[in-house]
C-alpha cells in the first residue's frame, strides 16, 4: 500500500494545482518512483490512498495503464491518517489472502519518501522474527523519535531529545531511532485495530507494544533516504539522482 492521500501542505507551492503524489523529481512522479521501486522488488498489486486531488492520480494511472500492476484506489473522503487509511484498504488484503490462501507479510510506503532500502532484507527480517510489524528507522534528526530496545523492539516514542521519552514498556537501554515512512506489515494486524475513524499507526503500534505485539526496528543507515515532504527536499533529491544515479 502507498500512503498518498497527505494534502502535502509542506510542499506548497509545488501541490497548489497537484496531489503530491504527482511533484516530479527529474521528470518523474514521486508515485511512478515509488510504483517501479516495488514492482523491481516483485509486488504487482498495489492500493493506494487518496484525497487530495485524487482524480488526477486516477487519470494520471490510466494514463500510464497502471505502469503493468494491478492498482486499486481508497479515497478518503477525510483524511483518515496512517491507521485509518490503512484499515479503510483491509479489504485489499483480505481479499489477496483469499485468492493466494496465503496470509503472507505487505509492505506500506509513504510516496513522499525515497531510498534504496533493501524490501527484500526488510521482508526477510520480518518472516525470521515473526514480528507483527518491522519499521525502517535511522540514526538522525527529526522532532518525533521512536524508542526500541536492546532486541530492537517498540518500547515508546519522545516528541524530540529535549522532552521525556514516553514509555508503554520497562527497557534497561533504549535506541532512539527516527522512522523512514516504510514498514512491513503482517495482515494479523487488522483483527487487532479496535481504533476507528482517524488514528495514526504509529499509535496503534504502541498500543500493541504494551500489550506484548512485537514491533520491530530495520536500522537503515546504510542505505540511500530523503524525505520529499519540502520544496528544498525535492530539489536536493533532484540532485542525488543526477549525481549518484541511484533509483534509476
């Protein structure tokens, strides 16, 4: 699932007349980027989220005959944040499992970040540790931290270095990490959403944190990431591409 339906406020001037999803990058949408990093993984179903300007990313995939996948659309006719957008989809996977008898692990990628993270170790990780949830996460700034520990699992969140950390569970050593927007998810997690409405994920996974769910960490420093949230970002990203030739 793609995270899209953001009104990407941060972006302005860039979203005034486009849903985020649609800024380019060196002539490319943030969603073409984001579809051909999964589809060079191997998914070929995909659900994305909309709202703002959600027409023209309909049009925008006709256009381009879905780039080869089988992509479905929510729209949210509020914006349901990251938990209520992806319980509004649960269809999508409910549905999947069906037709493979299989209830096999999704990924969710916010379409306003790009990186060379590896799905596949991530994917991996994930099945090894029969987590509920695996997080991509980094060792830098941000002004929302997320806490694991010593077995690099969820334990708490801090609003940001100066404030106390908030913890739903005892840990002796805490890792401060911050989240990079991709995580890998296993389907058991919809028959434990009780929230409704509008609700953030992240809450949701410290919910289940304290109740014993195991969420983990997928430390990403080593690979390539930028968030797009910003005009600037988009630019310095712009750059990179040119630069390091990475994501082609």
């Amino acid at each position: 699932m793609i995270l899209a339906a953001g009104l990407g406020t941060r972006l302005r001037p860039l979203t005034d007349d486009r849903p985020k999803a649609l800024v380019e990058i060196n002539g490319r949408t943030l969603l073409e980027i984001t579809l051909s990093r999964l589809r060079n993984f191997g998914v070929t179903e995909v659900i994305i989220n909309l709202h703002h300007f959600a027409d023209m990313v309909v049009d925008y995939l006709k256009t381009n005959d879905n780039f080869g996948m089988r992509i479905e659309v929510s729209r949210e006719e509020e914006l349901l944040d990251t938990g209520g957008g992806l319980k509004k989809a649960a269809w999508f996977f409910t549905e999947s499992r069906t037709h493979s008898g299989k209830e096999e692990p999704f990924i969710l990628h916010n379409v306003d970040v790009i990186s060379t993270i590896d799905l596949e170790r991530m994917c991996q990780l994930h099945s090894q540790t029969h987590a509920l949830a695996t997080l991509a996460v980094q060792d830098r700034e941000t002004t929302r931290y997320l806490l694991f520990d010593d077995l690099r699992q969820l334990c708490g969140r801090r609003a940001g270095l100066a404030q106390p950390p908030e913890l739903v569970r005892p840990a002796q050593q805490v890792n401060v990490w911050a989240f990079a927007g991709i995580h890998v998810i296993s389907p058991r997690l919809f028959s434990l959403m009780t929230e409704d409405g509008v609700f953030s994920i992240i809450t949701l996974y410290l919910r289940l944190a304290a109740q014993g769910e195991k969420i983990l960490a997928f430390p990403a420093d080593e690979y390539y990431w930028r968030d797009l949230g910003k005009p600037e970002n988009i630019k310095q990203a712009a750059r990179d591409l040119k630069q390091k030739s990475i994501l082609q």
